[in-house]
C-alpha cells in the first residue's frame, strides 16, 4: 500500500426528510492505488451510500474525501465533471446504459464528451472492445443485448477512458453465475492490467472473494475488515464467517 | 462519433417521445403562416381599406403565436421530465451541466428547425386550399395564390427566436441535483396531492365576488374595468385549478374509506389515482382551460354569427331609411321617385312616411302619436292629451323618461315606454311621443322619414346596392341607413371571426390531444413494468384492461364534463343576453366535441393496452 489514491476521513450522510435518517456515521477508509476492495454489509447498512458519496453522485453531509488528494466537492461543474471522465468510472446494477445510443456510442459517449479526435476515439475503443470482447455487438441497440452483455458494455463505457478508480456498485446484481463469474475475471483484469483501482458493494460472499481486501459496513459504521491472504477459498469462508456474524449471509439448514 | 451525432440520435432513436411534439409545433406554425399569408395578401390592401380585415388577421397569428409559447414551455417541461434519468447517466459518464444544457438546447433547436420548415412546407401545399376557403369566406375573388415570402420570413423569424428563447430559458431551469436523485427519478414517489382547501374556498369565493360585481355592475368595476376582467380571468383559473385538485383528493379519500375499496380491480385503480393524483389533476386542469377556450371559441363565436340578423334589425329596422334634414336643398322627390321604382321593381313592399320635430342640440325628438302609429313594426299606441309615451334613440340604451318636462308643453303625464328603438340607432337620443295637437305648437326643425320594409330582405344585397349607389348618405342633407347592407356588412365580419374561431378551437383541440398523448407516453414503461408485475401474480388481461379503461375515462370525460359545465353555467348566467338559438347551437357544438372525444378515447384506450400488454 504505497501509495493512496482514496482517502475518506469521517464521512458522514444525513437524509433529512420527515424523519432524518442517519445513513453514515462517521467512516475512515483508504484504498490503495491498484488496490481492489469489496465494501460488504447487510441491507440498509450504508454500503451503497458510502460508494455514492464517493462516486460524487451524492453530497456527503460531513467528513473529506480525497481521490488522488483533490476533494472533488470542491469543485465546480466544469471541473467535476472533467473529474469524473478521466478519474472515475461507473459501473451500476442497472447498468444505466443511453437506450437512444447503440453500444459503440455508449461505449465512446466519455470520450465525446471530451472531444477527443477520431483516431483516438478508435484506439481506445479498439482496446477495450478487444480487451471485453464485445466486437459483435457492437451496432447493437441496448435493448438488443443480454444482462451480461449490458455490463460488459457499461464496464467497457466505465475504462475507456482508464481511470484511477473504479466504483461499482453490485455489478453483478442482476446477472447469472456464468455472468457473474466473467464479469468479476473481468475486474480482476481490469485492476491487473490498466493498474486501476477498484472499489466495489456487493453482497454476495462469491463476488467479494475476487478483491484483495473486504471492509463490511454495519448501521453505518465500519465493522470489520479482512485480508486476501493466498488462499482464495479460505478468504471466501472468512467472509463467509464474518457476514455470519453480521447476521445474514449463510443460512443455516 | 461528436457531440451533435449524439443529439441527432437522441431524437432519431426515440421519435415517439418527440414526435406530438414535433406534429403540434408544426400546427401552430402552420396555422400562423397560413393566418400571416392572408394577412400579407396582395390584394388585401385592396379588398379591406380600413385595414380591420388585416389586422383581425394578424391578431389572431398574435394569438396563436403567444399560445404556442405556452404550449411549448409545457411540452418542453414534459420532456425534461421523460429525461431526468437519461440526464442522470450523462452526468455520471462525465456530462457537465453546460453540455447536458447545450444538448437539451441543440435537441429543441433541431426539432424546431424541423417544425419550421415541414410547417412552411406543407403550408404550401395546402395554401391555395386555405386561401380558396378564405376566399369564400372573405369573399375575395382576387385572392389567389402567391408567393407569400412576407409570410415565410416572418413565420421563420418569429418561430425561431420563440424556439430560442423558449429553449434558453428552460435549459437555464435543469435544477442543478444530485445525481443519485435523477437516476431514481424513475422509481421515487411523485408529490402526493396537498390538501388546501382554504385556497380552493378563497379562489372560488374571489370568482363570484369578481363576476357578481362585473355582471351587477358596482362602482368600483367602472374604474377599473380592464383590470376587473383580467382579475377574473386569473382567479377563476386558480378556482377551476384548486377546485379540480382538491376535488380529486377528496374522490380518492372518499373511495378509499367505502367498502367496496377492497372489491375486484377498485383497489388497483384508486391508489393508482391516489399515486399520481397530482400529475392526473394537473393534466385534467389543463384540458378543462383548453376545452373551455375551444367551447367558448366555437359557441360563442358560432352564435355571434347567427344572431347577426336580429341583432342587425334592432339597429337598423327597416330595410331603407331615408331621412331628410331640415337643411335639404337637394331634390328629396327625386331620390324617393329613384327608391320607390327601383324597389317596385322587385317586388312588394311596405313604405312609411313621417315626420318629427327636434331639438338638435340635446337631440331630443318629438313625434306626434299619429305619425308614430303610421310606421309599422310596433303596436299602435293612443294618447289622451296629457300624456306623453317615451321610445328609445339608441339600441340597447334605456332612454331618459323625464327630460320632456324642460319645455314648455304644459304639464304632461309619462304614459308608457318602448325600449326598442323605432328608427335607425343614433338618430336622436329620445324620442317622446306626443298629442297631435301638442305637436302642431312646437317650432323646432323637422326632420321627414322615408320607410321601406321588404319581404325577404336578407338575399336583397343587389337592390341595396342599387340603391345605394344612387343615394347616400350626404352630410347635413340627408341620412341613408340600410339593414340590408349593415347586415351584408355585419355578415362578412362574423364569418371571419367564425373562421378565425374555428382554427383557434382547432389549436386548442390539437393541444389538448397532444398533451394527452404525452402524459400517457411519459408514463407508459412505469406503467408497462407495473402491470407485468401484477399480471405475474394473477390478473387477467380484461381485468387491467378494465382499470386502465377507468383512468383514461377519468383523464378525458372528467376535463370534458367540468368543461361542459362551466360553458352551461356561463350560458345560464348570460340567459337574458342570448337567444334560444344559442342553447340549440351549444348542444350541437358540445354533441360532436363529445363525439370527436369518445373517437378519439377509443382510438388512444386500445392503443395505449397495446402497447401495455406487448
């Protein structure tokens, strides 16, 4: 852990409402460049809030966040807007691909945001679509392709531009265990490769054993975390063991 | 792939959203260039010297004009709205706020250039049928087909700073959220109705505090009357908007607490009201203005129309006047030699010949009992000698009974009043009808009356014309006036208002459609995934069919039905000012709406389940 690419001191969330629900209580995190981290917890934990406040879609009430040491609520909307296409990538559980763009253009849509010139524009697309390996369905609309194929695209759209950081947000949610199993090689290699980091909710055991590291997240508070040693079974039961002790997770027979 | 190609596909890829749009854009300009290229006619300097015609014209694309402003703001709001997700996840993929601006802005932009020119387009097609129509109507027969390019200009100009302005200004209004709420947008609760029922008191007592002092006419409506109708205008929208509101949440309240919540598809179509209450009520408040301004177009335009030849008789009454001045040196014999053969030539007819005496100054005329008896259209009437009988100078204004005692008749008693007037309207301001014998001592100038009444006077245009060719008015000698030619007159100028009416309600008919549409496309994939849910758990085709079949009813009768209403209750409070012919006329008009309506709910309930069911 040389270096730092994230560091959150004391995030708090408040939704005031008819009732001011306090979702996040004050978290301390960092991640590492080139670190790959899975945030676990039970439902309503806090976890996806604690990735949108970091994915600057979601106003955090109080505390810092610092990606590459640049609190990106500071800035304006030109800026960050120009944060999130080179810095960030998004991956959701519903993909939230443009239904009026074919995959090509949702895949280039970033780029043309940034007026990048053709030549570059095909680069890049080149290496990603070799690199997921959507060549075919590329002319496609949105409503034409699988699930699976849905996430590959919105992965494809989340690196193009090859961010430092990844957030995802149960990308797998809403796919099969085939899916699920290439979508999460795919992350690995994604972290190998393009060297970025990757920070990522779920709630599945399975998806969280292909990071290095899994903090779980109780009632809006950091509960625990744990270490990938060598042994990726042995990791899978001590989540396994610890969302037990969360309450939830493997169920008894 | 560049910015504008993600624009253009924006539109391409998703035409059913943009097209009613589209369609209604290109009506309202095409109504405006059509109106404009009458207006710029050639020949109209011709046609109308005074320039009434023209500018009748222009006011109207005025109008239509200053509606479509609203009605694109609407639809421009409708659409932000169908867009807030999409907006959302331009955003995340690291959309600025002043691109996703530049790219609601460049959308519009090429919608409405495309409006623009497919309007101008097809209004050339159609422009030599509408200027055929335009020539029955205006009776023109020079106006033919041109080059209208005052038109094309001014339509191009106009529509595209509107557009711009329009489009400027609502892109200005993309409230600046959180990400994370635009991407929910689609699965967030909308606004629950607000109960506010003093509001919905106040606007409506406010309403009939407004209309009462209009219609009794109190003091302070006097200075202030422009200001007292607009006020009205204003309250009584916000009393028909309070009203429909507050009226649907209190129908759901009362729904939800009957017993027969729990029975069959009722659950199912009360709580989808109650979810959507405020976005129902809104669309039902606003096709019950826009169905009101095409009620109040057609009706009330429509019975202008046909009121024009009694209201034309209570002005002029008889068919020729002839009435010379004290001062006429010209041959009276002649003109009234020239009248008679040509009128015998025609056909039968009756002639009155009188004479009154009148003070020219206060315009007070006295006429002796048995010259008032010799004219024919009203009820021989008989005096003792100290009586004097009142008649009216001006239509519609109640003469002064009193004035008589000023001169030095001898005391005379008010005997009784005629509030029609008998002669052409202006002449004199009063007329009192006195004893022969009275009338033989007064020493003011006399003024002598020349009658003719024919049968069938209304086709007689070409007599009147002959006549008037000959003899007319000529100031200080004599007067002409002719019910004939003032209905001729009055005729040409009805029919325009009618025609311009007719397009008006057509627009206000088109926009209604069209926002209907829009409300139910919107809608439609919430709606869609809604039903697939509850269908999975045992609900049968007809049974959503029947639910849906009671919303869209709700949406489209309920606008029609307030809007009925109000056009009744108006006509009700305004009974003493209307003919019979009007209600006959307001019943027709309402049957075909009604019609057009039920046509137009059964086209769009088996499209909308269509499209549900897929």
């Amino acid at each position: 852990m040389t270096k730092t690419i994230l560091n959150v001191k004391q995030l708090q969330k408040e939704y005031t409402g008819e009732i001011t629900y306090k979702a996040l209580k004050g978290i301390d995190f960092h991640l590492g460049k080139k670190e790959f981290v899975a945030v676990m917890g039970p439902s309503g934990s806090g976890k996806t809030t604690f990735l949108n406040c970091i994915s600057t879609i979601d106003r955090p009430t109080n505390g810092s966040i610092l990606i590459k040491s640049k609190n990106p609520y500071e800035l304006n909307d030109d800026e960050l807007a120009k944060f999130r296409r080179t810095e960030l990538g998004f991956v959701f559980q519903d993909f939230n691909l443009v239904h009026t763009l074919t995959v090509e253009e949702n895949i280039l849509l970033p780029l043309t945001l940034d007026s990048v010139n053709e030549k570059e524009m095909n680069e890049s697309l080149e290496k990603v679509v070799n690199f997921l390996g959507i060549r075919e369905i590329l002319k496609k609309r949105t409503f034409e392709i699988s699930g699976g194929q849905k996430q590959r695209v919105a992965i494809a759209r989340a690196v193009i531009h090859e961010p430092n950081l990844l957030l995802a947000d149960e990308p797998t949610g809403n796919l099969d265990s085939k899916s699920v199993n290439s979508v999460m090689t795919l992350f690995e290699s994604i972290n190998k490769t393009f060297n970025t980091a990757i920070l990522m909710v779920t709630h599945d055991a399975y998806v969280a054993s292909f990071a290095h590291r899994v903090i779980f997240i109780k009632d809006g508070g950091l509960y625990n975390e744990i270490h990938r040693g060598k042994n990726k079974k042995q990791f899978y039961q001590e989540i396994m063991d610890t969302l037990t002790f969360l309450g939830g997770g493997q169920h008894e027979f | 792939m560049n910015f504008n190609h993600i624009v253009v596909q924006n539109i391409l890829r998703d035409k059913s959203t943009y097209i009613s749009y589209f369609l209604s854009s290109v009506f309202s300009i095409l109504v405006f260039f059509l109106f404009s290229t009458t207006a710029f006619h050639p020949m109209m300097a011709e046609l109308d010297t005074t320039s009434t015609l023209g500018m009748t014209m222009m006011l109207a694309s005025f109008f239509i004009y200053i509606f479509s402003f609203v009605f694109i703001i609407y639809s421009l709001f409708a659409f932000l709205k169908k867009k807030t997700k999409t907006l959302g996840v331009f955003m995340i993929t690291g959309a600025s706020m002043r691109q996703i601006r530049k790219m609601v802005f460049r959308e519009n932009m090429l919608i409405a250039g495309a409006a623009i020119i497919t309007a101008i387009a097809i209004g050339f097609v159609i422009a030599p049928l509408f200027l055929m129509v335009t020539k029955k109507v205006l009776r023109a027969e020079s106006f033919g087909m041109y080059v209208p390019i005052p038109s094309i200009l001014l339509t191009i100009v106009l529509f595209t700073l509107l557009f711009l302005i329009v489009s400027k200004f609502m892109t200005r209004l993309i409230k600046k959220e959180e990400i994370v709420k635009l991407l929910k947008a689609d699965i967030t609760q909308e606004k629950l109705i607000v109960p506010a029922p003093f509001k919905m008191i106040l606007s409506n007592i406010l309403s009939v505090f407004l209309l009462i002092s209009i219609i009794k006419e109190m003091n302070w409506v006097k200075s202030f009357e422009t200001v007292s109708y607009i006020a009205l205008f204003i309250s009584f929208l916000f009393a028909i908007y309070y009203t429909i509101t507050q009226g649907t949440l209190l129908a759901i309240r009362v729904w939800q607490r009957r017993t027969s919540y729990l029975r069959k598809t009722n659950m199912l179509f009360v709580s989808n009201l109650k979810a959507k209450g405020r976005s129902h009520a809104h669309i039902i408040y606003l096709l019950t203005v826009l169905l009101l301004g095409v009620f109040v177009c057609t009706s009330v335009l429509y019975s202008s129309y046909y009121n024009v030849k009694e209201k034309t008789e209570a002005l002029y009454p008889y068919s020729f006047q002839y009435t010379s001045l004290p001062d006429n040196t010209s041959e009276v014999e002649k003109d009234i030699t020239f009248i008679e053969s040509t009128l015998d030539k025609v056909g039968k007819y009756d002639a009155y010949y009188l004479a009154f005496k009148t003070d020219e100054e206060r315009r007070i005329g006295f006429m002796s009992v048995s010259d008032f008896n010799e004219l024919g259209q009203h009820k021989p009437i008989t005096l003792s000698n100290n009586e004097y009988y009142v008649v009216a100078g001006n239509e519609g204004v109640r003469p002064n009974t009193e004035d008589i005692h000023g001169y030095p008749f001898g005391i005379l008693e008010y005997a009784g009043l005629e509030e029609q007037n008998i002669l052409s309207t202006g002449l004199q301001n009063v007329f009192y009808i006195i004893p022969d014998k009275v009338y033989e001592t007064i020493e003011y100038p006399v003024y002598k009356v020349f009658a003719y009444e024919l049968d069938k006077w209304t086709n007689k245009i070409n007599v009147a014309n002959t006549i008037l060719s000959e003899v007319s008015t000529e100031p200080g000698m004599h007067l002409m006036a002719s019910k004939i030619d003032l209905y001729d007159a009055e005729k040409f100028v009805k029919s325009i208002m009618f025609f311009i009416g007719f397009m008006l309600s057509l627009i206000f008919m088109s926009a209604a459609m069209s926002i209907l549409y829009f409300y139910l496309q919107t809608s439609l994939e919430g709606e869609k995934e809604k039903y697939a849910g509850i269908r999975k758990i045992g609900f049968s085709v007809k049974e959503l069919a029947s639910v849906v079949t009671k919303e869209l009813a709700t949406l489209t009768f309920i606008p029609f039905t307030i809007a009925a209403l109000i056009l009744l209750a108006t006509m009700f409070i305004i009974r003493n000012y209307i003919s019979s012919a009007f209600y006959q006329l307001t019943a027709i008009g309402l049957g075909i709406f009604l019609f057009l309506f039920i046509i137009s709910f059964f086209i769009i309930r088996r499209a909308y389940l269509n499209k549900l069911v897929d």
